[in-house]
C-alpha cells in the first residue's frame, strides 16, 4: 500500500489535521500536501513516518 494511502487512513481513524501529523511526524506541516501532490519521500522519511503512526497507535490505543 503507497505510503499516502496509510496516512490518509491513519488520519481520519486518528482525527488528526494533514498539518498536525506532518509537523510531529517529519516537521514539515505541507508534508501531506506534498505527497497529494506527488512528492515521492525517500526510505529513511518513509521510515519515520511509519515508525510515528506505529508509535502513536500505541500509545493512543488505535
């Protein structure tokens, strides 16, 4: 599954603004934006992302 999948998944079961989840996730609140818009991150983003969302789930219970 494309990366922008997962997060756009993980934003609606989380109820998180795009620009929330990319400001704690990579620092960068246009993140999400970017990759609706094509933006292709490199592994070591990737990662980090995935490494947040895994983190968060549980921590948050999700």
């Amino acid at each position: 599954m494309p990366l922008i999948r997962k997060i756009e998944i993980f934003l609606r079961e989380n109820k998180i603004p795009w620009t929330k989840f990319g400001r704690l996730s990579v620092r960068d609140p246009r993140f999400v934006e970017d990759l609706r818009n094509g933006r292709q991150p490199g592994k070591a983003v990737s990662r980090r992302v995935e490494d947040f969302m895994s983190i968060w789930r549980e921590d948050h219970g999700a």
